[in-house]
C-alpha cells in the first residue's frame, strides 16, 4: 500500500491514542477554515478531544514542556482534520503548508514556546514531508480559551485543480 498523508495522519492519531474523526466542534460565531482561491485558513484549535481538552494549564507552571508538545500535536491534528473534511478526506489536495502560530499559556518565567510548536512543526512534516516545512511563529500568552495550554492556527496552499 502506498505511503499517503492520509495514512500518515491515521497513524499519528494511533500514536497519540486518539479520534479525529467525526464533526470537529468549535464555539462562537466563526468557522473553522475559510478558502481563498488557493489557501485555506485554519482558525486556532487547541488540544480538545471530543468534549474534553487534554491539556491544560500554565505552561511552566501547572503543565510541562513535554505535556505542551502533546498538547500542540493535538492541536495540530484538529487543524488537519478540519482540512481533511473541507478537502473531502484528501490531504493529498494540500500542495504546502505556509504558516503556523503557535500560542502557548505560560507561567511568567517559561521561554520555551519555540520548543512547544516543534510538537506542531513535527506532526507537520511527519504528514507532509517537504510540503510541511512553514513559517512559524511561537507566542507566550497568559490565557487561553477553556484554560488550554496551546492554540496552534494555520494556513496552507492548495495544488491547482488544473491539470
């Protein structure tokens, strides 16, 4: 059987022990990803599996570094999910990924938000390959929605539908 993303993304999701599959929830009046001819924004996801966010707290604090990388892999794979529903189930249809951000709640004294998104960054490339390769930018906050310890957002380039 071929290495596809698809694969790649459902063994990651074996790895971490959880679904992404089904409806991805969000809460407010906004959508999950809007498409602009060739791009396709990802609003920001934070670690929720089904009703639950697993990881939560000040990074530094409350959580740690290690605990933050599972968090933003999780956040990662909802952002990747929603494509995979708005591409109807191909991430095959996705030609780069241009930009991540990475937000991360912590403790006044933790500097290691770069270290936190390569969580992020590695989902990225372990689907993608070199089209996983971005932009990034890693950002201490001192909040975030439902007390996450990470949001990650992004955008990405689709491959042209001629041809």
């Amino acid at each position: 059987m071929p290495h596809t993303r698809n694969a790649s993304f459902e063994t990651i999701a074996q790895e971490l022990g959880y679904s992404f599959d089904g409806e991805m929830k969000i809460g407010g009046n906004y959508v999950p990803a809007v498409q602009n001819d060739l791009e396709v924004y990802v609003s920001g996801q934070i670690p929720r599996v089904d009703n639950t966010v697993m990881v939560t707290g000040r990074v530094g604090a409350e959580t740690t570094l290690e605990r933050a990388r599972h968090g933003a892999q999780i956040s990662t794979m909802r952002a990747l999910a929603i494509l995979r529903q708005l591409l109807d189930g191909d991430l095959g249809r996705i030609r780069k990924v241009l930009r991540i951000n990475v937000y991360v709640q912590s403790a006044a004294d933790f500097t290691q938000q770069s270290e936190v998104a390569d969580g992020a960054s590695e989902v990225l490339y372990s689907v993608f390959g070199e089209a996983g390769v971005h932009t990034r930018t890693s950002v201490g906050v001192f909040q975030l929605p439902k007390n996450a310890s990470v949001e990650v957002d992004m955008v990405v380039a689709l491959k042209s539908s001629v041809g």
